[in-house]
C-alpha cells in the first residue's frame, strides 16, 4: 500500500510538471508573448546597465548592455516563420511577407536581393 502511494504521488507530480512545462512552450510560441520576452529582456539590460554604470564598471555596462540587447533582438527574429510564399512575421497585430524571389533570412536578419 506504501509502494502503490508513493508512486501514486511521484506520477502526479511527474505529469503536473509535464503540463506546466508544455504550457509554457504553448505560450512562448504565441507572438504576443514573444513580443513581452523580448520587452522584458530589452528592460532587464537596462537595469543591469544602469546597476554597473553606478558601480563604476563603463566599459563593460556598454559592452554587456550592447550584448544583451543584441541576444534579445536575436532570439526574437527566431520567431519568424516559413510558408510556401515566403518568410513571414506579425507585428502589431499585422502579417509581414517576405517572399523568397525577394528577400533571404539569416541569422535573425532579411536580406534584400538584387
């Protein structure tokens, strides 16, 4: 009875951390919750820029801060996706299209063709 209550909880807790953890992968794929990372990270930079600015460290406030900010903005472009016309975005509620015959995606940029 022991051995069946045990394994009882441990199952319980095993599928209940399971659940969290694709309602978290859920939400992150929703462009407005990327959008809200993305903010966060942006603001969390900045306290961490400011806190070493205040203790003195310039050099590497700004060179940290341009890292931050430059992982942020990266990891945000990854939220692009691919369809059969072409690369595409939403931003503001809206759908940005990037065909393939005009533009080319890599790491986190568009690239304009000639």
């Amino acid at each position: 009875m022991r051995n069946i209550l045990k394994y009882g909880i441990i199952s319980f807790v095993m599928a209940f951390g399971l659940i969290l953890v694709n309602v978290d992968t859920a939400a992150a794929q929703n462009r407005r919750y990327a959008n809200r990372e993305y903010r966060r990270d942006v603001r969390e930079a900045r306290r961490d820029y400011e806190r070493r600015m205040r203790n003195g460290d310039y050099r590497k406030a700004e060179r940290e801060y341009r890292e931050d900010l430059r992982d942020a903005r990266r990891e945000r472009a990854q939220n692009v996706r691919r369809d059969r016309y072409g690369w595409y975005y939403m931003h503001n509620g809206r759908r940005y299209n990037r065909p393939f015959s005009l533009w080319s995606y890599r790491n986190g940029y568009f690239y304009r063709r000639n």
